[in-house]
C-alpha cells in the first residue's frame, strides 16, 4: 500500500476578498501563514515522513508548503514547483470580486459558470497585462501551452500528465511525496483518482489547511482517503 499528503495553501489575500484569484501571484495573509503552520505540526504530529515534495509555482502554495516543511523541520526536503499544479485560470475574471462579476456578466450567466465542468470563464485577451506569457515562471512553456482561461475539464487535462508521467512513477517507486496544491488542481487528481463523476467534482469543496491523506493500492487506486485533524 503506498500514502501520498495533499494539502490546499492557506487562505490569500485575495480568497479574503472573494475575488477570483486563478493565475495570479498572490500572497497568503497572515491566517493563511498559520494554517499552514498547523497544518506543518499537524503532520510532525502524526509522524509523517517525506522524500520529495511538489507544488505549483504560485508563491500561495509554494509558502504554504515551506511553512509546512519548516514546522516538520524537513526544509532539506527536494520540492519541485510545477506549473501543472497551479490553480485552475479563471481567465477575464481574475481580480474580480463577487459584486464586480454579477455586475459585469449577470448573476444568472455566473449561476451558469458555476455549475459548469466544461464552459470555460471569458478569456483574457493575449495583450491584457494579466496574462502570464512574460512571467519568468512559465519562460519554458510555449505560447500555446500557457492558458488565456479555463473550464474544470482543461484543469484536470494539464494536471494529469504530471501525476501520470511523473508522480505516480515515483509513488510505485515507495517515494513519500507531499503535496501543496490548490482547490481545482486537487479537484483535477481527486476527480481521476476517486472516478468522482463530472457533475460531483464541481461539488467538491477542499479545505484549506488540512492534509489529506490518500492510501493507494498496488495499482494506485485508492483504498481510501482520510483527512489528518489537530487532535
Ligand atoms: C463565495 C463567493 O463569494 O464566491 C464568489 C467569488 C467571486 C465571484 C462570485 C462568487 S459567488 O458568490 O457567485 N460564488 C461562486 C461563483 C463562481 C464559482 C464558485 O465556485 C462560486 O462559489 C465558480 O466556481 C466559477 C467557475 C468559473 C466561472 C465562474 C464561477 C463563479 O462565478
């Protein structure tokens, strides 16, 4: 039986403001330094070990993650950043609040989105300054890897060749890995490791803070998965 820890970054600046966030670098606020702190002493705790690590190349889980590390005093630990982890792009809608999106595209049309596992958000412009084409982070991706925007199902496509061709070779191999991800990338690999339906995965809401923990078989299916709680 092999164990893989997945664990969502601590709240944001912007998760505080209910603003859609997606691609963009922003910081975990002071709460989301202490979930992430907790969740660190949370695993000491329950005596876990790790291998490697991976994260996205978003500073929110990237800190989340070495908060963690520091709190289990493994910050030896090899972490990868991969941009296939980060969160879901939410394309004309980054930086926009609650308020801002039902006034600029109508509460049913976001009624719609929200529900939706295949129609992706407006797309961003290629020359509006949110888009990631000059970001150092993504120099090594083409033009057309990097998205303008994203429905649930492109989310799960790009993540997917990680944890196939990389990942899941090392967890066959008995690597521990930790994970540090986001709400829709963890949504993308739980939606394919559990077979969780399309209609249910929009459903699915992760916590922040808390690791979850997946025991998988021979052939990496899950046997089942738990979430470590302070206690
Ligand atoms: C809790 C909250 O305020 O959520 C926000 C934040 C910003 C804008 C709209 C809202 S909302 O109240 O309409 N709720 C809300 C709204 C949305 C979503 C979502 O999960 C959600 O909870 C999506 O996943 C989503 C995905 C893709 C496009 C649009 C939406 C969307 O518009």
């Amino acid at each position: 039986m092999y164990k893989i820890v997945f664990m969502r970054h601590g709240q944001s600046a912007w998760n505080f403001e209910n603003r859609f966030t997606g691609w963009t670098d922003v910081d975990l606020t002071e709460q989301g330094r202490a979930e992430a702190k907790t969740a660190g002493s949370i695993l000491r705790k329950a005596g876990f070990e790790f291998d490697l690590a991976y994260t996205s190349v978003l500073k929110r889980a990237i800190r989340t993650l070495l908060i963690a590390l520091d709190e289990m005093d493994c910050m030896w630990l090899p972490v990868s950043c991969q941009w296939r982890l980060n969160e879901r792009h939410y394309g004309a809608l980054q930086g926009l609040n609650k308020a801002e999106t039902a006034d600029k595209y109508g509460s049913e049309q976001v009624h719609v989105w929200r529900r939706s596992y295949t129609t992706p958000p407006p797309a961003l412009n290629p020359d509006d300054p949110r888009t990631s084409y000059a970001a150092p982070a993504y120099r090594t991706l083409s033009r057309d890897e990097i998205p303008l925007t994203e429905s649930l199902k492109d989310t799960v496509a790009r993540v997917m060749p990680l944890w196939n061709d990389v990942i899941a070779p090392q967890v066959r191999e008995g690597k521990r890995i930790l994970m540090s991800a986001h709400g829709n990338s963890l949504r993308a690999l739980f939606k394919e490791l559990d077979n969780i339906s399309d209609d249910d995965i929009v459903g699915l809401n992760i916590p922040t803070g808390q690791p979850i923990v997946y025991e998988l078989d021979a052939n990496l299916k899950p046997i089942r998965n738990y979430y470590l709680d302070v206690n």
